[in-house]
C-alpha cells in the first residue's frame, strides 16, 4: 500500500530532478561559437603565441573551434601535438587559418596576412603605432574588420593589463640579462651581480620607476645588487618605493646627480617611457664614453627610440655591440626572449575575453558591457574609431559608441 502511494511520489520528484538540466542546456546553446584561428607568427623573432594548449582545451570545452596553423607554437616550446591533444584542429595552409571569423596573434598583421583576411572578420593582435604602415590601415578599413589592439586592453582597475603583464617580464628579464653580460663568459667585467660577504655589490642604475623599473629594481634588490632609480615623476619614485617595501637610492632626473651615477655604475637600465611619442633619450654620448670600461647599458626603451644617446636597434641573434667599451644591448622584444613564460602571462588574458565573447553572443555586447575592451578597439566594422590615429593619418574617425548603440 505504502509503497504505491510514494511511488507516483518518487516519479515527481524524478521529474523535479531533470528540470535544471533542461534549463542548463538551454542556457548553453544560446552561445555564441566561436570559429578562433592562431596563425604562425611571421614577424622577425616574435616567438610567442597568444594561447597555451590548456586555453585551447577551454575554449572546445566550451563548444568553440579553434585552428592553428602547423608550428605556430613551436617556438614557444608548443607542439602541434599538445594542441591536437586539446582540441586544436591543426591546419597546414595558411590561407585556411585566415577562414576563421576571429584571428588572434601577437604581432601586428603584415599586408600580405590582411590580404588573407576574409571581409568583416575580429582580429585581436598588438598594434605597434610607431611602427604601423598607413597602407596596412586602409586595408583593414577597406576590409570592414574589427581590430582590437591588446596593447589597450584594461582590466577592471583600469590598469593596461597586457603592457603590465609584459612590463613585468621585461623589468626582471632585463636583471638577468645584466648578469649574463657582466661575466668573463660574454666578455664583461667578471663580476658577479649580487654582493658576497666582504665584497662591494655590483652598482644598478634604473632610468624610469614604471612596472619595467620597479621589477628591475625589484629582481637587482633580491639578488644583492645597489640599486639607484631616477624618474622626473615623483609620485611615481614614491609609489616604487612603497611596492618594493624597502627604502632604496631614488632620484628625479638631476643632470648632474645622474650623470655621477651613470659613469660609476656597472649596468644602466634604460625604462622610460613615453604615452606618446620618443621616449626621453636622458644620456648624452659623452656621458657614456665617461662610463666604466666593459659596463653595460640596457635600453628597455629601444622600439621607442631609446634612452641613452649611443643606443641602436640589435636583435636576438645579435643581441649586443659595443661603443666607447660599453656593452650595449637594445633588443626591442626582450619578452620573446622567454616566450613560453609570455605566452602563460598572454593566455590569461586573452582566454577570458574569446570565452566573454562566446557567453555574451558576440563581440558588440562584451563592447557594450566592457570599457576595457572597448578602448582597445581602433577599427569597428570597417570604421577608424581611435582619434590619435585619425590625426596620424588624416583619416575620418566615428565614435564607438555610436556606432555599437546603432547597430545594438
């Protein structure tokens, strides 16, 4: 009897049980999917990828395609195999990355690689205006593609989380460079970076107290090294003094107070940087040739124009040359050299965005709901929407904010 009168219960409460499945799946097939193309990167020693295998593993989780052009992330220490494992479908024509509607890499595309791109598609890359070609632009534009520079992408404190992220790279990378110049091996000093018992420390001069000179002054500090950081900004020295925790040399640019320090010291460490623009070139020529014979100069600020007065551009594979007997070493893409690492600090951001992207059902409503995406925008559907560009260029420029509440 009992038995029959719970059992009609039990069905209900089986039924009960399956409805928030039902309205899960629901949920999920209102998605947005995402077809993602990673290309090879063709730029000259850009050995990052803006996604790891695990990021990819994510995003086909997530019911997205992604396609990666055969070895793109072999430089990184990727191989096509760890992607395949994931879900990456591995693709060896490049005409074919380029039919995915999203293009995602790091460096800026070349002309032949927009002539590859099919109308109206997202492409999320750096931008590099220094370096950017008004023919490159205009094929964008005739395109109607949308671009994100992830140069401008800011987090929720509004902090340029990317410029951030490889700042931090940079800065501490940049530490370790010095020691490797520094010894017999590469000609140096044959001096060793940190202090020892009995043994003076090696001498660090940072020029700029941003994210590049704080995680400079922050690796030189934690491996024994004096350390002295000159910036014309003192709220900026202040608040380098207060991350760091400790109190260290800081200085604002005093012709002759820095002059004193550069021609004593053993590294120079050049990090300013400017919002638009050179960055200020801070030591003269005949400042460095004052310099200790077999010091080292490291200019972070190189793809900027640099910051010591003797600087020029090198490269990986001829990383330094020498001037008044001063090692120089200006290599403008100082991340590439620890690409995997990079590649780790680039997937943690932009993972995130494509899965938005996917959840919220298209790239206009994550713009209509995210500021730091939105200013990262330059070109919406075949429309210029950054101002300083249009100026460069004399090219007429639309507000993105029209444009999205038109089209929403």
């Amino acid at each position: 009897m009992s038995s029959g009168k719970y059992s009609g219960f039990s069905d209900v409460a089986r039924q009960a049980l399956m409805l928030p499945q039902e309205s899960m799946l629901e949920v999920k097939s209102k998605k947005n999917k995402l077809y993602i193309g990673i290309p090879k990167e063709v730029s000259f020693q850009e050995n990052r990828i803006p996604l790891t295998p695990l990021s990819v593993a994510l995003l086909v989780n997530n019911g997205h395609d992604v396609y990666l052009e055969s070895n793109a992330g072999q430089a990184a220490n990727f191989s096509d195999t760890n992607y395949s494992e994931q879900g990456a479908q591995i693709v060896y024509d490049t005409k074919r990355v380029y039919e995915a509607d999203i293009i995602i890499k790091v460096a800026p595309p070349t002309l032949e690689e927009i002539a590859m791109m099919k109308p109206g598609q997202l492409l999320i890359s750096a931008l590099q205006v220094a370096t950017l070609k008004p023919e490159c632009l205009q094929a964008m534009l005739a395109k109607k593609i949308t671009a994100i520079c992830f140069e401008n992408i800011e987090d929720e404190g509004g902090t340029l989380t990317v410029v951030r992220a490889m700042s931090e790279i940079v800065g501490a990378t940049s530490i370790l460079i010095a020691a490797e110049y520094l010894s017999n091996i590469f000609g140096g000093k044959g001096l060793m970076l940190g202090g020892i018992t009995g043994v003076p420390p090696t001498e660090i001069v940072i020029l700029g107290a941003g994210t590049v000179g704080e995680y400079a002054a922050r690796t030189a500090i934690s491996l024994g090294a004096e350390v002295k950081v000159f910036d014309p900004s003192i709220y900026k020295l202040r608040r380098l003094q207060n991350n760091i925790g400790s109190r260290i040399f800081t200085s604002v640019v005093q012709p002759i107070v820095l002059e004193k320090a550069v021609t004593t010291c053993d590294v120079a460490i050049g990090a300013m940087r400017a919002d638009d623009g050179r960055s200020p070139c801070l030591v003269s020529e005949a400042t460095v040739a004052k310099m200790k014979p077999n010091s080292v100069i490291i200019d972070v600020s190189i793809d900027q124009g640099g910051c010591f007065e003797t600087s020029e551009v090198t490269n990986h594979t001829h990383p330094v040359f020498r001037k008044y007997d001063v090692i120089h070493y200006c290599v403008p893409n100082i991340a590439s050299r620890v690409a995997r690492t990079a590649t780790y600090a680039l997937t943690n951001i932009f993972a995130p965005i494509l899965l938005d992207i996917g959840e919220q059902g298209g790239l206009k409503n994550v713009i209509w709901k995210k500021t730091g995406i939105r200013n990262a925008v330059y070109i919406y559907q075949g429309h210029l929407t950054n101002k300083h560009m249009g100026e460069r260029f004399n090219i007429p420029c639309k507000d993105l904010d029209l444009l999205v509440a038109a089209n929403h």
